[in-house]
C-alpha cells in the first residue's frame, strides 16, 4: 500500500485532519479527522511510501507497538481498522 500524494497533515485543535493540497484532492464535502494514533500511523505510512515505495500494515503494526504500550494483537487490530478508514476515504492506494 502506499499513500497518495497530496494529501497533508495538519493538526486543528486535539485533532489531526488529512488536507488535499491540489484540487484534484478537494472534496468540500468530506473532511478526514484523525485522532492522535491515527496521525502517529499517517506520518509512518507517508515515511515508508516516501522512502521504499509503500507500507505494510506489520511495519506499521511493529511502529505501533514501539512507540504506544499496546499488545501486539491490539495493534493491529487498530492498525486495520485505520487502514479500512483510509481506503473507505481514498487516501491510500
């Protein structure tokens, strides 16, 4: 998997949301919030994407548990489920 590029992180507030920076990537009609971990998991996945091409969701699993006290089998399942978030929004091909 890989992300699209484009799409930038921003931090509004507690949150984080994902901004299309080109119109082709606007959607007025969406706008794509992630909380803390979310935003943690983005900028793993856009520094794989960047640097070998694309990302796992083990690599980003392996990150998970690094960086968060969390069982494996708890990070991924988050893991997955941000994953299915993000192609539900089409940030991530």
């Amino acid at each position: 998997m890989k992300t699209i590029e484009g799409f930038k992180l921003r931090k509004l507030g507690n949150e984080f949301i994902l901004v299309g920076e080109s119109m082709a990537l606007i959607n007025f009609n969406k706008m794509i919030t992630l909380n803390e971990t979310a935003a943690f998991l983005w900028k793993e996945a856009e520094e794989k994407s960047v640097s070998q091409g694309e990302f796992t969701a083990v690599e980003l699993c392996k990150a998970l548990c690094a960086e968060y006290e969390v069982s494996p089998e708890q990070a991924m399942s988050d893991v997955e489920a941000t994953i299915a978030s993000w192609r539900e929004a089409g940030v991530i091909e």
